[in-house]
C-alpha cells in the first residue's frame, strides 16, 4: 500500500511497533527494509525522513490488522 503525507514521524514509528507482523519499506531500488527494526528506522531511512515530512512511502504489511492499523493512523493523523 502506498501511505502519504507523513508529518508526525515519531507517532508512525510508534504505530509501527505495535504491529504484530512484518512490515516493510519497499525502496525505489526494490529493495525491503524492516520497518520494526530500529536500525531501518534511524540509520537505512535517515535520507528519506531528513526533510521532516514523508511524501510518500510504499509499506507491505503482512498481518491483515497490521494493515488496519495503518489505514486508520493514515486516516487520523
């Protein structure tokens, strides 16, 4: 699913490690990162983040609640 428009890094960061499952950033390369993992959130994303808001990201997660989760962070935030 692509997720736009991010401005509260933190509190999406903070939804993502109550997620049960998997989830991941897909890069522009292909490339999968685990979005749970710390290191993927502070250093392998630092790039992306440096400009205070998130664009546009496209996120796999593999839990159906997981998904849930998401689309009512994006919905209300």
């Amino acid at each position: 699913m692509k997720v736009q428009n991010i401005k509260d890094i933190d509190a999406f960061f903070k939804m993502i490690d109550t997620c049960t499952g998997t989830v991941e950033l897909v890069t522009g390369e292909g490339d999968r990162l685990n979005l749970k993992s710390k290191l993927s959130q502070y250093v392998s994303l630092a790039n992306i983040f440096s400009c205070g808001d998130i664009p546009e990201l496209e996120i796999v997660a593999h839990e159906k609640e997981d998904v849930e989760r998401i689309i009512h962070f994006m919905m209300n935030n």
